[in-house]
C-alpha cells in the first residue's frame, strides 16, 4: 500500500524545528507540488532548501522520512513561480514516478497543507490561530484548539462463499471496481459503520466481521479501516442508485484485477482472489 515505504521509516511526531540545507521543501501550487522530476529513470525528488532559498515563504515542519525533514513552504508574496531544474506534478501524476517513499510523502504533506489551510483563523471566535510548540494542534487566545482532521471511514468486503461483492461508483471518476466504503457518523462504532454502509448502499445484512488491515488516506482526510464479513441470508442486491451505479456478485476466478501497491481495496481484492480471505 502507499503507505508501506519500507526499509524507510515515517516519523510524524510533531517537532519545533526550521529547514536546513539538506531538507526537502514541498512547496504547492493548488494540488500540484515543485519537484525535480528525472523523465528518464522515471524517479521524482522534493527540492533541497538550498536549492528554493530564493523563494520568500515561511516554514512549517511537516514529518521526517529516515532522517530526513520535510518542510511545508507557504509563500509570504504573490506572483508566478519559477524555479532552476524544477516543474510541477500533480500527486496522481507522481504515481509514475520511483522511489515510493515521495509518494507518500507528497499525499501526507498534502493532506496537512490543507488542514493549516483551513485552520488558519478560529472556527469560535475568529481570530489567527498559531501552531502549538510541543505537538501538531492549532490554537486560539480564547481556548479552542484544533487536531489534524482524520476521519474514520471503512471498507468492507462482503463475501457470499466463493463470490465477492464488488461496486462501481456513481457521478466519480474512479470507474473500476470498488468495495463498500463510507465514512463513520458520530456516535457510531466501526463495526456499526460496516453494518450500515452495507445495508444503505447494496441492502445486505452481515456477520462474522474480521478486521484486515487499516490505511491513511489523505485524499479525503480518512483513516480507512478495512474489514472481511459474510453475507447473512438474502443475497438479493438492493442498489443505492445515488452512491453507486452497480453491485454484484463475482467468483473468485473471475476476479480480473492487477496488484497495484497503493490502494487497501486493491489488497483486500487480491487476497481474496488468491484465497488468503
Ligand atoms: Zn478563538
């Protein structure tokens, strides 16, 4: 998945800290990032802070990557931008690129661009906010303060014995096929998550819930948690024509799905397919 960089290591403990020659700046522009992109050997790199000096921005310390220290740049001036050696790649673009690890990296500081964005003045009484020192939290003269946003939300596998439950979306993008997903609603646990995600997009009841694994998705600010279930009676699909455009039934040997190293859904696919699930 995208966020299995190993043999690096993510370190998102919360440090006070300013950019050194040797770090990496992600500097945006809307949702695409400056980076030094090598066409040939297909491997895309954030810019070191000695090679932006140029560029007039304040620095907010985003995460480390093995030793190294990422730093989110945001710009003090208006004005186009430009830089020796360096272009723009959306995040979808970088999924060409190698190595892995600046994927990930590009997703997350993404994700955290966007929260200081939005947390720039108090949601309760208006004034600028500031970074705490100690940890990642915006805070306000008059109490308040505000944690990343990550949202609970699941994906969940329905088998039916050798068939999987597999869905298209409506109204997205994203054409190929998907698992039940959807975000929790307060004052629900996981589990009921699972139950009612099911039961409002297909119409299914479910048992024998398995926790799989869980992945950070910073696309939609969610900590996705992926579950394995068993249909529970009726297999009769009720479609949610406002989520999703279809559902049905497969057979495991007419899974047709390629092993991509990004997503959790395509994981839990193809370990059903090979029968591990
Ligand atoms: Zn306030």
């Amino acid at each position: 998945m995208l966020q299995d960089i190993f043999p690096h290591s993510f370190h998102n403990e919360y440090i006070n800290a300013e950019p050194e020659p040797e770090s990496r700046i992600v500097i945006f522009e809307k949702n695409h990032a400056w980076m030094k992109v090598d066409m040939n050997k297909q491997t895309a790199e954030f810019p070191l802070y000695r090679e932006v000096k140029s560029l007039k921005a304040t620095y907010r310390y985003l995460f480390a990557i093995d030793k190294t220290r990422f730093f989110l740049a945001e710009r003090t001036e208006d004005g186009p931008l430009a830089f020796k050696g360096l272009q723009t790649a959306s995040i979808r673009e970088l999924y060409r690129y190698e190595p892995g690890y600046v994927k990930f990296a590009a997703i997350t500081a993404l994700q955290l661009r966007n929260w200081y964005r939005d947390n720039h003045f108090c949601g309760r009484c208006g004034r600028e906010m500031e970074q705490d020192e100690k940890e990642r939290m915006m805070k306000c003269e008059c109490g308040n303060t505000v944690y990343p946003k990550i949202s609970p939300a699941i994906i969940a596998a329905v088998r039916n014995g050798n068939k999987l439950l597999l869905t298209k979306y409506a109204d997205r993008e994203y054409k190929r096929y998907a698992l039940i997903a959807g975000f929790s609603e307060v004052g629900e646990s996981i589990e009921d998550t699972v139950r009612r995600e099911i039961m409002e997009e297909v119409g299914l009841k479910v048992r024998n819930l398995r926790f799989y694994k869980s992945q950070p998705w910073s696309f939609s600010d969610s900590l996705l948690m992926g579950f394995f279930c068993d249909l529970d009676g009726d297999e009769t699909i009720r479609l949610d024509r406002h989520e999703l455009s279809e559902a049905r039934w497969i057979d495991r040997e007419d899974l047709d799905i390629e092993f991509d190293g990004i997503s959790l859904t395509n994981e839990m696919i193809i370990r059903f397919k090979e029968n591990d699930f």
